[in-house]
C-alpha cells in the first residue's frame, strides 16, 4: 500500500472511523431488537444479546478489527482476503459474542479447509484458495436464500473507506470484495461501496454525503439507490423500514445523520460534538438493529469529524474483543490508511523525552484537580489522568489503572487528539475538543477521583482545558479562572490560538449562565 500522508485533520478524521463504530456499537448494545425509544435517551448500560459490559461492542465492531487486522498490512490482495476469512473463522471459534445467520452459514460451509494458523500469521496459497471458497459459499448462500440482503457485512464495512483514500475506485473494489466474502447479494455490494466512498471523501474533504459514490454501482441500479437515500434524508430514522437489511440499515443512519431533530446541532458553532452525539442516539431510537445501525452511522460521523470530537464519555468507555481500547483502534485505522510507520505513534512505546520541568500542581478552585507536564505523568499520585499531548504505549500501560479494575468501571486514562497549532487548519473543531476534555474532567472529579490534566510543557493545551473545567463546572468568571491557573502553573501569561479559543469559549458560557 502507498503510503498516504495526511494533513493532521485528516489524520484526526481518519483515526475517527473504527472509534464512531464502536462508540455506536456499544451505544446500540443494550436496545438491540427493542422497539424505537421515543422517550427513553440511550447509554452504554450494557447487556443486550450477549450478555456486554458496559461499553463492551459487539459482533459489528469484532468483525471490523478481523478486517482491519489485514487491512493494517498492506494491500487487500487475494490472499489478504483470505487472511481476513481465516481471521473471521478464527473470531467465530474464539471470541464471537453474536453471529448472524448468513455469517455463520458461509463460515460453515468453508470450514472444510480451515487451519489453525493464526490469524496474523502467513498461510501462504491457502489464503488465496480460502478467498475463492469464501466467494463460492457466498454466491451459493445468495442464490438459494431470497433474503440474503442482510447488514451483516455493511456493519463491519467502515474499515474498507480507509484502504485507498486516494483512489475511490479501489475503495469501491476493496468494499465489494470484503463484503463479498459472506454477502454476494448485489444490494449488500452497492451498500458498502456507497458507505465505503462516503467515508474515503468525509476523511479527506470534511464533508459527508452519501451519494458521492453513486456513479460507482451499476448504472441499472443508481435510481432505486437514489429514491432509498433521498426518501430518508431529513427523516425521523425510527420510520426508516426493514433496518436488518443491507439497504434499510444504510437509510437509516442516513436519517440518523440528516434529520431535522438531528441536524439543528450541527448549524451552529460547537454543534459538531452535539451532531455525534445526537446522530448516534437517533440510530440506536430506531429501535430493532440498534447496535449495527449506530455503528454504521458512528464510522461515517468519525469519518466526518474526528476521533477529536467524538465524546469522551464514550471514548473511555469503550473495548472488546479481543481485549483492545480505543488506542488499538486508532491504531489499526492509522495503519490501514497508511499513517503509522513502525516506530512512530502511537506504535512507538515511549515518546521522546519533553524535559522541562516535571510539574504537578493542584488547582485553587477544585483541589482534586492537578494541571502538569508530561515529564510528571510517570509520578502522579493521581488515580485518573487526561492526556492532552501523545503518550507511548508503554506509557499508556503503565499509566493506565486496571481499565476495570474491581468490576466494569470505565477507564481512568482518557486521551484527547489536540495539537498544539495556533494554525486553525490543523483542527477539525477545536473547541468542541476543548470543551469536551473539560466535561470529562468534570465526569471523573463526579466519580471521586483525582484527576491529572497534562499536556507536555502545560503551556497551552492543559490551561485551556482547565480554563473551560473552571467555569462550567466550578462556576468561576473566565478572568477568575485564567488568573488562578497563571498562578498554579507560575506564568504571568498565557496566549495562543488555544487559549483565546477556550476564553471565547467561557464568555459564551459565562453569558448563558442564569443568575
């Protein structure tokens, strides 16, 4: 695979893709087959079918990370396809929490010339002879079976958008061939070429739209595609009809993005944060294929906005098979669209050394906040930490506290993606970013924990952040808050684009506070 390189926006974006699935996934985990949930607002209680943990995702999230294992290497050849249907088969004996029909009855029928060869191991022409059984079982599912329009490979199909971001006609190619390995139906290809282009295009241009792939399905078949997608734009999702299908559940998240309730959100400044937010809990309301919904329209909304903007309230929660976080995702992402390079982040164990001073100082205003430096992260008594800047994996291991320590409690180390750039291009949305780390600083102060905001020198990224925790949470003025974290981190002045964000971003606040 050519190596693509990215502006850090689309870096942000494309490292968005498998975390807004997930975050949907194990969003939709506990409503799966219900009714729609006019009056109820979804949460990551879980339960559902298998029974999950909270935050825990499902079949829709395991099958992406079968495929983004492969698409990690390299180039989705023939033998790579087959890499990925060993690495289903594999999944199905040793992890699969939820198998659809279909699913299960083309694993089945190839089952004859499984291995145990590991998954990330070289099978050599077996892979190859594996792609071409998977094709044939497939073919053979979809002509003896009327309904085989199922969601089941278009659920695990965000992934694909990130193979060939440069080239929208291999990503149509790699959709087709990924989804044909367990879905031949025509319908389910059109499905995932459509929401594999709208992802490629969302990740390089910011922009959504779910027809940009449109010339790229057969010709006979681009009116009905046409009518499906405009007859869902701007509609309530839980009208959207037969959401198990391959073309309902991709009509449904496009309501779930694109209706009026939703889309109110995003016409306003900040309203990036909101329009995740309210597009994934409008997909889990539609009620029935609430979890495979939710990721498709997660994958798509990540694509759009960014692993930056997606809530952190969902980020830190979430993880599953096979024993992976978020990090593991946005890695897989990277490496799939060609961003990682051995030795660099987040790949890289341990980031080079910041120096500076080692800094851990509590706040005036809430004492169970500290603001510091990197160079402190491997001291802090803190019991829960935010990072602001990129740590290492080693880093992140030994930082980390049990991510469940004691039962299900969500995580106590959250990562954010903010760059330290006064150059606006270099932000998909920075104060929704800020404002967000500052609401997960207030989510974790709630649980009774310490909590340490770092960044690496706490010369704008910390303060900002704090500045935004000060006065929504605390209640203090913006002036009051910006002259007690200069005193607790000892500089007269703070300034930036950062900065002036979050201060524009407190008046705001400030003045819709009631008196």
């Amino acid at each position: 695979m050519t190596h693509q390189k990215l502006t850090s926006t689309q870096r942000d974006r494309a490292a968005g893709v498998l975390v807004g699935q997930a975050c949907g996934d194990a969003l939709g985990v506990p409503y799966e087959f219900g009714p729609p949930l006019h009056e109820t607002k979804p949460e990551m209680v879980g339960g559902g079918l298998g029974p999950y943990a909270p935050g825990e995702w499902s079949d829709d999230t395991q099958m992406a990370i079968c495929t983004a294992r492969v698409t990690a290497e390299g180039h989705l050849d023939d033998r790579a396809l087959g890499r990925i249907m060993r690495g289903f088969q594999h999944w199905l004996d040793n992890g699969a929490s939820d198998v659809g029909n279909q699913t299960r009855a083309v694993l089945a029928a190839t089952r004859d010339i499984f291995t145990n060869t590991p998954p990330d191991e070289d099978g050599g022409s077996l892979d190859q002879e594996w792609f071409w059984a998977a094709l044939d079982a497939s073919g053979s599912y979809a002509k003896h079976h009327e309904r085989s329009a199922g969601n089941g490979a278009l659920m695990r199909n965000g992934i694909v958008g990130l193979t060939a971001l440069r080239d929208r006609d291999a990503t149509a190619e790699n959709a087709r061939n990924v989804a044909r390995l367990t879905h031949a139906n025509p319908l389910v290809l059109d499905s995932c070429v459509l929401h594999a282009e709208a992802i490629r295009h969302a990740v390089m241009t910011g922009e959504y739209d779910l027809v940009a792939g449109l010339d790229l399905i057969p010709e006979e078949r681009r009116r009905q595609w046409t009518e499906w997608i405009e007859t869902a734009t701007l509609a309530d999702p839980s009208t959207t009809e037969a959401n198990g299908s391959t073309f309902g559940a991709l009509r449904a998240a496009h309501a779930a993005i694109t209706s009026m309730s939703v889309m109110k959100y995003a016409a306003h400044e900040g309203g990036n944060r909101l329009h995740v937010r309210h597009a994934l809990e409008a997909a889990v309301g539609a009620g029935h294929d609430t979890d495979t919904v939710a990721a498709i329209t997660g994958a798509l909304m990540g694509a759009v906005y960014g692993v930056s903007v997606i809530p952190g309230a969902w980020r830190r929660r979430i993880h599953g098979w096979p024993d992976m976080t978020v990090r593991d995702l946005v890695e897989l992402a990277l490496r799939t669209a060609g961003e990682t390079q051995p030795g660099a982040w987040p790949l890289r164990e341990i980031e080079p050394s910041p120096g500076g001073r080692a800094l851990d100082v509590p706040t005036s205003f809430d004492e169970g906040l500290h603001l510091g430096t990197q160079t402190a992260l491997a001291h802090t008594q803190a019991d829960a930490v935010v990072s602001l800047s990129r740590i290492g994996s080693q880093e992140n291991r030994e930082t980390r506290l049990r991510r469940f320590g004691g039962g299900n409690h969500p995580a106590r180390h959250v990562e954010y993606w903010i760059v330290d750039s006064d150059d606006s291009s270099t932000h998909n949305d920075l104060a929704a970013a800020l404002n967000d780390a500052a609401d997960t600083v207030a989510e974790l102060r709630a649980e009774g924990h310490t909590v340490f905001l770092h960044c690496v020198h706490a010369h704008h990224r910390t303060p900002s952040v704090a500045l935004l925790y000060a006065v929504e949470h605390c209640g203090l003025t913006a002036d009051d808050a910006a002259e007690q974290i200069r005193t607790a981190l000892g500089v007269p002045r703070i300034d930036g684009l950062l900065w002036s964000t979050a201060v524009r971003e407190a008046e705001r606040i400030t003045a819709h506070r009631k008196p």
